[in-house]
C-alpha cells in the first residue's frame, strides 16, 4: 500500500492572511469565480476550503511583470 499525499487546504481566514487581504475579499473571488474550486465541509461558508494549488493559481493569475 501506498501512502497517499494530502492536499493542503486553507480556510477562507488562513488564505485571507496569507495573501493580506480581507475574508470579504476571498468570498468575493470565490462568488466571481476567480478563485474557481472550493471545497465544501459542511454548511455554510465557514467550513469553505482552498486548495492550495487553486490558491497558487489565483496568485499567478494575478502577477505580472
């Protein structure tokens, strides 16, 4: 048997701090669909997850220079 890799996931809180934006503004790009893939653990936003490649993406598509 093989050990099976876990995707990193961040709460809606831990990718607002880490990028040093607002949760509102994390909830927006999720609803705008710019951050594309969310992960459900229940009801409600609060149990919203992001991957941290669908993270990573958002942050590429957003850089330039």
């Amino acid at each position: 048997m093989t050990a099976v890799e876990a995707v990193r996931l961040y709460s809606v809180a831990a990718a607002a701090e880490l990028l040093g934006v607002s949760r509102y503004y994390i909830y927006d790009r999720i609803a705008d669909g710019q951050i594309r893939r969310v992960v459900e653990l229940g009801t409600g936003n609060h149990k919203q997850r992001i991957r941290a490649d669908v993270l990573q993406e958002f942050i590429d598509s957003r850089s330039y220079g």
